[in-house]
C-alpha cells in the first residue's frame, strides 16, 4: 500500500509544482511536542486513544481504559503462585495455577481463544510436598511441547510433557532447600531453557542458577552468594541476552545480575539501601533500552538505565498513597498508549500506576480495594486482542480473575505540533491518504494563526480529502496546527491514517525578478528521477546560503554561495536518494524554504 500511497503523493505534487506543501507522514517518536516547529518530523502534540506507535508511518485506533474482570475459575481450595503460557500450542494463553490444599498443579485451559471459556487438567501431583512457592513453563526438552518447572519448600522439579495433557515425567532439581522463585531463559544461549531460582541459603535468598544439560533430564547447579527477595529477567544491557534484576530486602538495595560470558550472573549494584520487596522492568522512559522498578511498599523507585554509562542509575520516586505488604510487581502497555505501566498486588489491594509517556508523571489508581489476601499476577494478553491484560490470583478467594484494563476505542484523537512556516501562506488545500473500512471514518480539523500561543478556535470537521481551506484559514497566518479524528462502528475494526499535508502558495516569494526580497524560485522538475535545480534571485549585494535537509531534519548539503551582486542564479543539486528534502535560503535575516522530492 506504501507504494501506491507514494504515487499519489507524487502525483498531487507535480499537479501543484508552484506550491509549497506542509506534511507528515510518520508519527512513532510519539507526544510531548507542542512547538513551534519547522516542519512536522515524527512528533506531535498529545493523543488519546489512538495507536501511533504499532507499525511505523500509520495511525490506528488504540484502546480505552477499562476495569472488566473475567472470572477464569471459582473453587474452594487456595490457589497461589501462577503462570501464563499456551500450553497446549493453539496459539492462545492458558493459566497455570498452583493448589496448595490438594498439593496440585492445575491448567485452566482457553478453549475459545478469548478467554471467556476455560477447561481445566490437574498436570502434576504434589502430595506430600509442603507448600509450592512458584511455577514457570518451558519447552525444556525441546520436544515443541512446554513443560513446566515448580519450586516449593525444601525443593524443586521439572515435570516434562509426554502427552498433553495427561502424562508427565517428572525429574528432581533442588532437594533439600527452600526455593521461592523459579523462572527460565535461555542463559547460556545453547539453544535449550534453564532455571534460575531464588534459593534460601541460611535466612536469606540466593540466585542459583541450574544449566541444562540436555533435553530437561541433567542439571547442574551454580550457586549464587548474593542475597536478593525477588527477580525478574530481561535484557539491561541490551547485549542480546537476559540478565536479572533482584530486589534485596535484607541484602541492601536493588542489583543488577549481569549475563556473563558462560552460565555466570556477576553482581552490579544499582542503589544501596534496604526495603525493596519486588522488582520489574520496561521501558519506562521509551528511550529503548531496559529500566528496573522495585516496589518499597510505601513508594516505588524507578531506576533510569543508560547503556552508555550503565552502573550509573538516575533514581526517580514514584508515590504511593496506600503502603502494601510484600507487593507483587508486573509491568505492561495496559492501555495501549505505547507507554509501559506498572501493575501491584498485594493482600486486599490492587493498585495500577499508569505512565504518561515518558515517566514523567504516573497516575494512580485502585483497581479494588478488598480483603483478598497474598498470591500472585502475571500480564499476557488473554484475548488476543493486542491489549496486554493482567491474571491475578488471590489465596483465601474463591476466584481465579483476568482483568482486561483497556480495550478497543471506538473514537480517538491526535493533536500536531504547531508548525510554523517561514513564507505567509495563501491557503489551497488539505488532503492524506489511508484506509477507511465500512463503519470507519478519518476527519480533521485545522487552525491557524499569527500568535502561536493563541490559535484561536478550530474548524468545522473535514471529511473529504483535497478539500480546499479557502474561508478556513487566514491567508498570512504562518502558525498552525491540526488534529484529526479516528472512529468505528466496529472496533477493534480500525482506520488507517498514512499521510497528511496542508497546501499552500508562498505570498511573500510570488512575482519576477526584481522585487525588494530574495526569491527561491520553485524547485525544477519537482518530483526529480536526478538532480533539481535550485534558482534564486538577489536584489542587492548579500551573502547567500542554501542548506538541504532530509526529512528527519539532517542538513543533507550546505552550500555557501558567499557574497552575491543582484541578478539571477541557480544551484544543480544532485547525488542524494529518493525521498522528500526540504532546501532553505538564507539571506541576512531573510530565509525561505521549498520542498521537494526525488523519486
């Protein structure tokens, strides 16, 4: 689709080759850019519910926020520790859960993709085992099928899948030792899982980790000699391989559990101190790397990574009005906003602290607020509907929950930047290009003005591209800004926004040679398969400049024409590849700007 919207671009450009044209065709660097600005690049102003950062150069619907628990299972006994995977390889999320009144491990099965109808298997037979204290699943003997890994006091075994879902082999991995926390990755990148486990060394917890040997039957552990009371895994460094971030209660502060060159977890501390119950990680900040989260219970710290100095961590707070007890910690885009968000339980709260984008500010709000004590959450998306959703477990309840905290918006909206253009406009037209499926609609509106700090109101709704802007916006006004309107009769059934510009003709560069002002002439041929012509004109003696950028903004050519008498003059530009670049003249104070394309 990307090519035929091309040709139309192209085709509306060389049917205007004497206008100028402001425009935006990409949008993934996300909010937070009110301007002014000299052109709109990949920024805007502010949005809601709109998904701006899923495929780049489209704007989608997104989602709004929502608060729908769906009730997995209901039953009698406790059901604790939890995990998401598809187990049986249909593609959707199934739960995993762990009852420790009957010493089983149960599966609750999707049977309808969405996560309304849910059968349940019994996988694994505990009995006699003295309370299970987490549970991960894995293809640990790669046989396509997941097997499962399960820790409890005073132990922890793989329980390998023969049959789905009724015959399972199970083989020992800790013996005589507490383990709280088991989870796998691939640590030693063999091409096969392992487990890294939180194991109670003495009063404290230590990260072993035990390396698979080959298909789930050979372990061998490596222990560990740090003290930490919660982890999770994920990419810190950004080499390609998972490390661990660890919560340190008792230890002192939260760490960072390097992946080094073998089976190795080296010990980098993050922040000093005591109190931190759990952890998470996410790009909080969307500056593409991996931030860390730990969870003090009264508050929350955000440590802000940087992979150029990566032992130094800018430690923000985030507050809490409410102080839990031994939080559990998940993170998440809940609301579909491109921003991740942090989800805590803990007993009789959950609590969501949503981000505004770039974690300068966070949102509280209470999800509930009941007597329902300790267990655990996971986020997946249970219904496959791209919206990341939370599963909860809560011992001492009688329900298994799924929460869906968003889904699809039927109407959403986004705000530019204010742009503000060098050369008084005489306004012509708007137009985009996208997709617009039965029951879905895109509009705009426009303003403009000579005070970018008052734009005065907006216009009526435009819903047919290449409508004209005589009437609607002022001739001269050099600042304005748009916004535009997605909708659906039928989400998540969805608009597709590609390309957008506004056409105008340049009042103050209009006429023949001769006038009081330089002239940049229009840019010849315009579109170009090769070079274009640059041609400009200078009533008097100036130094002259013409600079090329690309779309992204790089000065692509600087030419320095140096000090010019009157007359007529003109610039080959050639040697770049196809795209649209922008040329500025400048003379003195005085500068312009056309723009072109080379195809």
């Amino acid at each position: 689709m990307r090519s035929i919207i091309s040709f139309i671009v192209l085709g509306s450009l060389a049917a205007i080759s004497f206008a100028e044209t402001a425009f935006q065709t990409d949008w993934s660097l996300g909010p937070g850019e009110p301007g002014p600005v000299g052109s709109l690049q990949s920024r805007f102003n502010l949005c809601s519910s709109i998904d701006w950062f899923g495929q780049e150069g489209q704007l989608t619907l997104g989602a709004d926020r929502s608060d729908s628990p769906i009730v997995i299972a209901e039953f009698d006994s406790d059901i604790g520790p939890l995990w998401v995977a598809d187990m049986d390889g249909d593609g959707d999320q199934d739960v995993l859960g762990c009852d420790n009144e009957e010493m089983t491990v149960k599966c609750w099965e999707n049977l309808d993709g969405i996560g309304e109808t849910w059968g349940i298997h019994t996988l694994a037979d505990l009995s006699g085992v003295n309370t299970i204290t987490s549970i991960c699943a894995d293809d640990f003997n790669g046989d396509d099928q997941m097997d499962i890994a399960i820790s409890y006091f005073y132990g922890a075994s793989v329980f390998l899948c023969d049959v789905w879902p009724s015959q399972w082999y199970g083989v020992p991995l800790v013996n005589g030792l507490c383990v709280y926390q088991i989870r796998s990755c691939d640590l030693d990148a063999d091409g096969d899982p392992d487990i890294i486990a939180r194991v109670e060394i003495s009063w404290y917890g230590s990260l072993n980790v035990y390396e698979n040997l080959g298909l789930g039957m050979d372990w061998e552990c490596h222990s560990g000699d740090f003290i930490i009371s919660d982890f999770e895994l994920a990419d810190i460094d950004g080499d390609g391989d998972d490390d661990a971030a660890a919560a340190r209660y008792w230890g002192g502060g939260v760490a960072w559990c390097k992946n080094t060159a073998g089976i190795g977890l080296g010990f980098t501390m993050i922040k000093e101190g005591t109190g931190a119950y759990s952890v998470t990680t996410g790009d909080f900040d969307r500056d593409g790397d991996i931030d860390v989260v730990a969870d003090y219970g009264a508050f929350l710290e955000w440590y802000i990574n940087d992979l150029q100095a990566s032992e130094e961590w800018e430690v923000r707070r985030i507050e809490s009005s409410v102080s839990l007890y031994w939080p559990d910690l998940a993170a998440g885009d809940f609301d579909l906003d491109g921003d991740i968000d942090i989800a805590r339980r803990a007993t009789g709260h959950f609590i969501m602290h949503w981000n505004s984008g770039d974690g300068a500010e966070w949102v509280e709000e209470a999800v509930f607020d009941a007597e329902l004590h300790g267990g655990e959450i996971c986020s997946r998306d249970m219904d496959q509907d791209g919206i990341t959703d939370i599963v909860a477990s809560w011992e001492d309840s009688d329900q298994l929950r799924w929460y869906r905290l968003a889904s699809h918006a039927g109407v959403g909206e986004l705000e530019s930047s204010i742009l503000f253009l060098p050369s008084d406009p005489d306004w012509d037209l708007i137009q985009w290009t996208g997709e617009e499926p039965v029951g879905t609609d895109i509009a705009f509106q426009v303003r403009s003005s000579d005070d970018p700090t008052d734009l005065g109101e907006w216009s009526d709704t435009i819903t047919v591209s290449g409508s004209s802007l005589l009437g609607i916006l002022d001739d001269f006004d050099n600042y304005c800004q748009y916004r535009v309107y997605l909708s659906s009769e039928n989400p998540p059934l969805s608009p597709i926004l590609s390309d957008f510009s506004l056409v105008y003709n340049p009042l103050d560069i209009q006429g023949a040679t001769g006038g009081s002002c330089p002239l940049l002439h229009p840019v010849l041929p315009n579109p170009a398969a090769g070079g274009v012509e640059l041609g400009y004109y200078i009533p008097g003696s100036a130094e002259v400049s013409l600079i090329v950028f690309d779309l992204s903004g790089r000065a692509v050519q600087i030419i320095e024409m140096g000090e010019l008498s009157e007359g007529e003059y003109r610039y080959i530009f050639t040697g770049e590849p196809p795209g649209v670049y922008h040329v500025m003249m400048s003379s003195g104070d005085y500068s312009v700007t056309r723009s072109f394309v080379i195809i």
